[in-house]
C-alpha cells in the first residue's frame, strides 16, 4: 500500500530540505503560492521563518489549513435561471 506522505526536497534560504507533506497539502501549497504570485520555495521559507515551534511538516499543515479557514467564501452560485423582465 503506498503511504498517503509524499517527501519532496526543497531550498529554504539557501539550504536544501526534505519536507513530508499529504498530497492535499502539496496541492493547497501550490494553490497558495500561485495566488500570492510566489514560489512554493519563498512560502515555505515565509512559513519556516514565522513559526513559533514545531517541525517545519505541522508549521505547513497548520499554516495550509488556517488559509483555507480563513478565505472569504466563494460567491454563491445561484442554481434559479429567472426571465429577463
């Protein structure tokens, strides 16, 4: 069975890591690296350098998880066609 874990190397500040991180998580790194027009690097330097305790694996989950908390909501789609009046 293979393990739901994917470890990927990545440069904080210079220095190469291993970081083992859920697929989902990789995903919601991507997605939030993207839209701060950053690369997955520089986030997770920005992460490492902001936490407070722990490894650097739950500072990401921790910080992935509070992203998508804290998004405002996607607008509503409204599912009702009305006629023009």
């Amino acid at each position: 069975m293979k393990s739901p874990v994917v470890k990927r190397s990545i440069v904080i500040a210079g220095h190469k890591t291993s970081v083992s991180l859920e697929e989902a998580f990789w995903n919601g790194m991507k997605e939030i690296s993207a839209r701060r027009h950053m690369t997955l690097s520089e986030l997770v330097g920005e992460i490492d350098s902001n936490r407070q305790q722990g490894n650097l694996s739950s500072a990401i989950r921790l910080f992935v998880l509070d992203y998508f908390r804290n998004r405002p909501p996607a607008p509503a789609v409204n599912a009702e066609i009305r006629p023009l009046a």
